[in-house]
C-alpha cells in the first residue's frame, strides 16, 4: 500500500528475503541524516516529514504513499548509495531499487526546510 | 500494584507487535479475505522471512499494510493495523479517513492496491486503477482508494 526505502548491505537474491551481510556505516549515515534531515518532537530524524528509522543495521524510511513521492527520502538514499555502496530495496515488494529511478531533490533545499 | 502496559508510542511498532501476537488469527482472516474476493490461490501469500520464510499472507513484521512478490503474490502486514499509515505523506482527508476506516474496509483497500500494482507493475499506476477495481471490494474501501488516488489535488493546488 506504502512503499518503504531500505538500505543496507543484503545478501543476494530476493530483496525481501534477504539478510544483512554488514551494518551501515553509521558514520555515514548520522553525517547524511544531519545534512539532510529534520527533527520530530522527540528529536528523531525525519525526511519530508517522514522518520528515519535505524534497526538491524540498516536504514529504512518512507517513500511513496499515493501519487506522493518522498524526494527527501530519495536524496538520502541516493548519497549513502554513493557513499557506502549500499544497496537501495524496497524490500516488502521484492524489489531492488535501481539509483537511476531515483530523482532526489536536486539543487533544491532540504533538512529543516524539508520538514 | 497495577501493572503499567508497555504500549510503544510508535503506531507503527505497536501495530507490529499486535500483528505478532495475533498473527495466526490474522493469516486466516487475510487468507480468507483474498479468497472471497477473488485472488487466485497461487497468488495467495508469500515468503515471510521473519518467520522461518513459511509462505504467509500475513506478514506480522512489515508495515506497509500489504506487498506484493514476484508471481503477483500478495501479502497484507501490520500496516493494516496502523492507523497513521498515511500519516504524513497524504493530506489530512485521506488520512483521517485511514484512521477512521475498520480493518475489513482497510483490508479490501490494500488488496486491490496490490492486486492492481501485480498487475501493472506499477506503484502510481495501481493508485489511479485500484479505485475502480473489478474486485468486489467494499464500498468504503474503494471510497478510500477514490481519496487516496485524488490526494495528489490536495497536495497540487
């Protein structure tokens, strides 16, 4: 119904079954998330409004719901791909997410702007 | 003493919690449910790997009320429990609708979500075709599929 963004170093073959080879590098991540990610009430990191939830060694956030598109969440994705060579699934359809399929937010604002 | 409950102030953990205690009655509400409404048998569930990847048409640990697999195979989760699931990606009409919709009307809005997107392969596609799906769903739910597939108005204007 939702689509979700997951990264993370999986073993190969269906995404939705399967395992982290590796935890993110959080390093990465945290330096990623404070670039481009607000804050909820509770102060967890949030991307278009979205929170950024971190378990189990990957990184996972909304993407689509609707016609909407979370370009926060894209851009994210995208820059830890870069960064760590992790892989970009949407796990609960059984997809490997493609870069390419990804737009991101370009030149545009994010983080507090970007709620 | 009373005892305090340990309820998590994540909707979304809590609908997955309650998904896992409750996940055998829900695997043969789901199961039935995509039965009644059509669903051939073979695309009746998938691998769930939080649970020994037994083939499920109820998926306890996901949150995304429902997925689909390779072969058209649909799978409701505990997304269909959480009543924020919209929340904040689609405008506050879809939403609250959401969270006000009972669980056999969400349900239906999920299946012929994913029905659709099987069918297209299509995520925007299956937003615009589920809210005029041949599968006999529930007018309530596909009142809920009209409003999602007209949020993006909301959001344009």
């Amino acid at each position: 119904m939702i689509h979700l963004l997951t990264m993370g170093h999986f073993t190969p073959g269906n995404p939705k079954t399967a395992a982290v080879e590796k935890p993110l590098d959080m390093d990465v991540v945290n330096r990623l998330l404070t670039e481009l990610a607000a804050e909820d009430a509770a102060g967890k990191p949030t991307l278009d409004g979205a929170p950024v939830k971190l378990k189990g060694g990957v990184a996972v956030v909304a993407w689509k719901a609707g016609l909407h598109r979370n370009r926060a969440a894209e851009e994210f994705a995208l820059r830890l791909q870069a960064e760590t060579g992790c892989a970009i699934v949407d796990r609960e359809h059984s997809q490997m997410i493609d870069p390419g399929r990804l737009e991101g937010v370009g030149d545009h604002a994010v983080g507090r702007s970007g709620g | 003493m009373k005892r305090k409950l340990d309820v998590p102030e994540d909707p979304a953990e809590h609908a997955a919690r309650f998904s896992i205690d409750w996940r055998d009655r829900m695997e043969a509400h789901a199961r039935r449910r995509l039965r009644e409404l059509g669903i051939p048998e073979d695309q009746i569930g998938a691998l769930d790997e939080s649970f020994g990847h037994r083939e499920a048409a109820f998926h306890p640990r996901e949150e995304t009320g429902g997925g689909i697999s390779p072969g058209r195979r649909i799978n409701l989760n505990s997304g269909v429990f959480n009543p924020d699931l919209l929340r904040p990606m689609l405008g506050e009409e879809a939403a609250s609708m959401w969270e006000r919709l009972p669980l056999r009307h969400r349900m239906d809005a999920v299946i012929a979500h994913e029905y659709e997107e099987g069918k297209s392969g299509d995520h925007e596609r299956a937003v615009i075709d589920a809210a005029s799906t041949e599968l006999p769903i529930s007018e309530r739910a596909r009142e809920m599929l009209q409003a999602i597939a007209g949020d993006v108005k909301e959001r344009s204007r």
